[in-house]
C-alpha cells in the first residue's frame, strides 16, 4: 500500500514506493517528526526541523526535499539587473573536483551576474558575537547558525528564545551586504550544503529568493551542460567583498575560532557540541541550568561541511582539510568586513511550541504490556523499532506518531504464534481435504448404485413375485422345492441390497420431527436390538435439552447399522455403550465397543459402498455408506476413533454421530 505522501508544504517529503520501513529514519530524526503509519515512514511538517538527517541516511532514497532547480532557473532568465549567488563556505569541501575560478565561471556562465561568499557575512556575525561575549551582560547564551536548531528552539523548547543570542545567520547577512552593494532589487540565491536554509529562507523573504543545496547546483550545471574542463582555472574568483576567518564556520567551531573565543575546557565559559545526538541534552542542561556556560554553540550536523545537501564522496576530515586549507591560503587578503558596520544582524525567532503531551505512567504501562511488556526485564531497549527505549516508543505510540508493529521481539513473538496456528490449520486443512476426497468419492459412487439399483428394482420385484408364487404352488417334498426356497432367499437378499443403495443415493426424503433423543434410542432402537448375552449393553444419557429434530426412521437405521457392527467386532462378547450428549446446537449420540477395532488402512474405506471384512453373504459392506448418506443428509458429522492393537489399551471402536438440533432443510 502506498501512502499518502507528506504535505506538499513540507520541505521534506517522504516518497511512500520506495519506503522499505527500516526505521532508520525513525531513529535519526532528533525531532522525532517521523509517524508511522499504514507501514510507511512519514513526515509530520509541523514537527519537522527540516535537518535533513532522514534524507542523508535512506539507503532507499525514500526521503526528498524541495526542487528548488526550477525556481532558480527562473531566476536566472528573468530580467533582474543582478542575479548573485552566495556561496556557502563549505564549498571547498563540495568542489573539490575543480579550482575555484572554474566554479565560479560556471556560475556566471549559468546566469549568475555576481557570486559572492557567505563567509564575508560570518564574518560580520563572529565580530557581532565577540562583542556580545565582551559586553558579558551574564545569563548564558547560545550560539547557532544552524538553522535547523533554531527552529529546534523555537518548537521544542521555546522558553530557550530567550538565550539564542541575537544574531542572524551568515547566510541572512551575507544575503543583505549583497542587497546594499548591488541594489535592493537583485536578486539572491543562496548555495550550501543545507536543507533547512530552505526553510530559514522563508523567514526572509525579502532577503532571499532561492535556496540551492551544493547537489543541487551539480545538477542545474548538468541541465545545461556545463563542466569545469570547458573554463580556465585561472580567471577571476568571487566577486568582493572578501571574508577572513569567517571561511572556518562550516568546520565544528569555526565560529568560535573566527570570532576569536576559545572552548575553554577549564573555566567551561565556551562549550561547544554538534551532531544530532549531541545539541537536544546540551539544550536541556542548558536550560534547567545544570550546564552553566557563558556560551554554548551548537551546530545539528558535524560541522555544515557533512550538510545532507553535500555529496559524500570522501570524508570528514579530508572535506575539513580542504576547508581550512582554502582558507590558509585565503586569509592573506583582508577582510572588507569594517566596511559593512551598518548592516543588520537581526534575527527573526517565533515561538511554534508543538511539544507532545506527556502521557500518564499507567498509559504507558498499558502500551507496554499490549507489546507484551510486564516485567521491567520485558523492556529490552534495543533500539529496533527507533526509539531510545521501550518507554520512549511507548509514548510515541500514545502520541499517534509509532506503531507496536515497530518492536521488533513483538513481531516475531506474534510471528511465531502466528507460525504455530498456521501449522494446526495447515492439519486442518489436510483433514478437511481429505475428507472432501472421500465425499466425492462416495457421491460418485452413490449415482452410479442409484442408477443401477433403479433399474434393477423392478425386474427383480417380478423375479421375487413369481418365484414365490411358484413355491407356493410346488408341495413342499418336491425336488425343485428346496431350489426354489433358496431362488426366494436370494432373491429377498437382493432386495435388500437395493433399497439399501436406494438410501444411500439418497433417493428418500428426510422427515424431520422434533424428537425427544434419549427416549427415542432406549425405546425405539436398543429395546429392539437382538444381541448375545456375551454382550453387555448399556445406555448414558449425559444431555441437558433431549430435543431435536430428525428423521426417526431414518435414525433407527442409522443405529441398527452401527449397533449391528458394534455386535458383530465382539463374537467373544464385551461391551457396548451407547450414550447421549448435546450442547446448545448440536447433539452427540456415541456408539462405542470393545471389538476388535479398525485398522489405520481401513479408517478411510468403511464409509465407501461395498467396502466389507465380512465373509461373503454376511457383510454387504452398505451399513456405513447408508448411515453417511442419512447424517449427511440431517447436516450432521461422524467421527470414528479406534484401537486395534492389544499393546495400545483395550481394543475397540468409537463413532459419534453429530447433528444439528435444528433441522436445516434443503
Ligand atoms: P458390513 O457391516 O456389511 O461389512 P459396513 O458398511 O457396516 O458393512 O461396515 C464396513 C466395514 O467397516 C466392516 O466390514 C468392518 O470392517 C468395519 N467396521 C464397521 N464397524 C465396525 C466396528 N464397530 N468394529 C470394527 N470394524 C467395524
Ligand atoms: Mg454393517
């Protein structure tokens, strides 16, 4: 099932084909912004801090951001004086597979009229901090150019507003030197490795126009063909002004370095921490106050230079070295900073809270124990389904942003239940085909014995007619008397046989009347039962409701047949129970005695017309088929059970007849 995908107003989306559900996501979002539902993996836009870390970590490229190719295309062709694109100053680390002068010429050949680095505007911003630091009004500060923290603040703990300290990012006051120096009506396009400027950027809509990541640009250079190899390496670089230090900010505290304050291990007046595993408890202490620090600096990713807009070709420390070497050898010129003492630095901070409720303890020891979690030892934590713990999932769960499918030891306790029930149904399912088989065996057979057995009623009707009315007329001392009393004999034998394939072709109807059940069977079919006295016949009647509607006539042959076969497994005697139970549908009239048993091999046959052990003349091997065809034909069942083998107990056959209370007609 696809699901829907994310609004269209987010800048993340999720792409539900190709969502394999591994998780990952769900456990890399610091912001736990990730739902999910119907087996997909979504992203709720108002939680979303648009870091980007579900789409650097999808193997199956099931995460996207916003196509800002085409905006910028437009840009580019429209008739603006000044089109400037500000280049983050990560981009060493990006194009490290040209000189700069080459990727500058590629932007002005795509249309850009200016290009510009961002880090000129860091520059502005570490001078701003450092004189916030020197003026030291007390209280702690935070400092971020981080995008994606900020917005961190502003939904997750947004009393922090306060402390943010009150500075732009450099993209912002790069953004706004590029307004003062080439007019208020040019154009800004803004390249970096960072997704969540994309978001940053709607905060300044008079600022900035468009947000290209560093791939993104690599591909509008491929849209229109351009390739470094087609530019010299030696033209001009970037347009001024020039930065200083500010080109160190995309490596982890390059803001400190170039605002010239030090991470002071000792006095802890500077902390600094990145990644997304790093920046939420550094937030927290600093907020309850356990991490008292003049300034704290933050940054989502490690460093902007492993941004999730970046390729990730070669490694943190080689794309690190790179930077730090541009800038070496780029820190002779100085910077123009002085120059723009004017600009504004001002930020802009909304509170968005959209913090989850706090379910209580019992709700969550509700959740836990549906997962089958009710010992503390229950709770495994092993992180599979992208929670830190068995509670934090939980809480999600109450949240409507997890499902228990996602705890994996759940799934494969339910996997191995469902394993088992899948085993006995599969038996089930033999027994049943089995009995199918055996079914249509018999309805195949029954058409061709009522076909026969029609045919042959009436001619030997006529024999049996006239054969007797021969031996009635021949004395009784005659030769031919005895031949003729046998031709009679057999020929009632006959008889016999064909309105018996008659019952089993079920060519009578069924009568059905209410019946009081145990008062039929002791009075109707046991008291008429001719039996040795070697055998011992009892009655149990073990029911609540005696009623039920059947066919008498049709049951007492039923009961002959099965009384009769019972009589017969016992020449040495024994005994025979015949007992009576019933529940609220059914009734259950058991036959059950010590004969000599069925064998396995034959369990299947007995039912078949003509199936006998019998010696010729005794068995008709008809008595089972005609009692199948009469409980079929009440919606009924018969079950056998049976005990050859001396070894095994007393020998022995059961059949139980069930049938429904109620009549079911046809
Ligand atoms: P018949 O009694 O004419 O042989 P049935 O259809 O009544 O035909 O029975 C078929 C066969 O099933 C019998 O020949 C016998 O082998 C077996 N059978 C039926 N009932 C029992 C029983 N109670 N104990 C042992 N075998 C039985
Ligand atoms: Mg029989």
């Amino acid at each position: 099932m696809t699901c829907p995908e994310t609004k269209p107003d987010s800048i993340i989306q999720t792409v539900g084909d190709l969502c394999k559900l591994c998780y990952t996501c769900v456990r890399d979002c610091p912001a736990k912004a990730i739902r999910v539902m119907n087996g997909q993996a979504q992203i709720i836009p108002e939680r979303c801090i648009t870091c980007g870390n579900c789409v650097r970590v999808c193997r199956q490229k099931a995460k996207r951001y916003t196509d800002s190719v085409p905006e910028t295309l437009d840009i580019l062709k429209s008739p603006a004086k000044e089109k400037v694109a500000i280049v983050a100053p990560s981009f060493p680390a990006e194009f490290h597979d040209m000189k700069t002068p080459q990727l500058v010429a590629m932007l002005r050949k795509s249309g850009f009229t200016k290009a510009c680095q961002v880090a000129y505007g860091a520059d502005l911003v570490a001078r701003e901090y450092q004189r916030l630091v020197s003026e030291d009004k007390g209280g702690g500060m935070i400092a971020t150019s981080c995008p994606a923290i900020v917005t961190y603040i502003e939904k997750y703990q947004p009393e922090m507003i306060k402390s943010l300290a009150p500075i732009c990012s450099p993209m912002v006051a790069s953004a706004r030197v590029a307004k003062e120096r080439f007019g208020k009506e040019s154009k800004i396009v803004f390249i970096g490795p960072c997704i969540a400027k994309k978001n940053e950027m709607l905060r300044y809509p008079d600022e900035i126009d468009s947000v290209l990541t560093f791939e993104e640009l690599r591909r509008l250079f491929a849209d229109i063909s351009l390739a470094p190899e087609q530019f010299a390496a030696s033209t001009d670089g970037f347009d001024p002004p020039h930065p200083g230090l500010g080109m160190l900010f995309p490596i982890s505290r390059g803001l400190l370095q170039a605002a010239d304050l030090k991470e002071d291990l000792l006095s802890q007046n500077v902390v600094a921490s990145d990644g997304k595993h790093g920046f939420i408890p550094a937030i927290e202490e600093f907020s309850t106050g356990d991490l008292q620090t003049r300034l704290l600096e933050l940054l989502c990713c490690k460093g902007c230079i492993n941004g999730p807009g970046a390729s990730n070709e070669i490694s943190q420390y080689k794309k690190r070295k790179l930077v730090s070497s541009y800038a070496a050898e780029n820190i002779g010129r100085k910077s123009d900073s002085d120059k723009d003492s004017r600009i504004s630095l001002a930020p802009q901070y909304h509170p968005d809270d959209v913090r989850a409720k706090k379910p209580s303890g019992k709700e969550i020891t509700e959740v836990l124990a549906k997962m089958g979690k009710t010992r503390t030892e229950d709770e495994l934590d092993c992180g599979a389904c992208g929670y830190p713990s068995c509670r934090d999932h939980a809480v999600a769960i109450l949240n409507g942003l997890a499902e228990s499918e996602m705890c994996l030891p759940y799934v494969i306790e339910r996997l191995k239940k469902s394993l088992a029930d899948l085993s006995v149904s599969n038996k089930q399912l033999e027994k049943a085909k089995q009995a199918l088989i055996n079914a249509e065996k018999l309805a195949s057979m029954g058409q061709l014995s009522a076909g026969i057995a029609h045919e042959i009623n009436n001619p030997l009707g006529i024999i049996l007619l006239n054969a007797s009315l021969v031996l009635e007329s021949i004395p009784e001392k005659s030769e031919n008397y005895e031949d003729m009393k046998l031709i009679v004999e057999q020929a009632e034998q006959c008889k016999k046989i064909v309105s018996g394939l008659l019952n089993f072709a079920r060519k009578n109807k069924v009568l059905f009347q209410q019946i009081n059940v145990p008062e039929f069977l002791s009075e109707r079919c046991l008291k008429t039962i001719i039996r040795p006295d070697k055998i011992k016949l009892d009655f149990e009647n073990n029911g609540s409701d005696p009623f039920a509607e059947i066919d008498p006539d049709q049951m007492v042959q039923v009961m002959t047949n099965l009384i009769v076969n019972a009589i017969e497994a016992m020449p040495g005697g024994g005994k025979l129970l015949v007992s009576f139970k019933d529940s609220p549908g059914e009734i259950r009239i058991g036959v059950k005695d010590e004969g000599s048993g069925i064998p396995k091999e034959h369990l299947n046959k007995i039912f078949e017309p003509f199936f006998t052990t019998k010696q010729i003349g005794k068995g008709t091997g008809l008595g089972l088929a005609v009692t199948y065809g009469i409980v079929k034909m009440h919606h009924g069942r018969i079950e056998v059970s049976s005990n050859c083998n001396p070894a095994k107990g007393q020998t022995g056959t059961q059949f139980t007849i069930i049938i429904p209370r109620k009549a079911k007609q046809y």
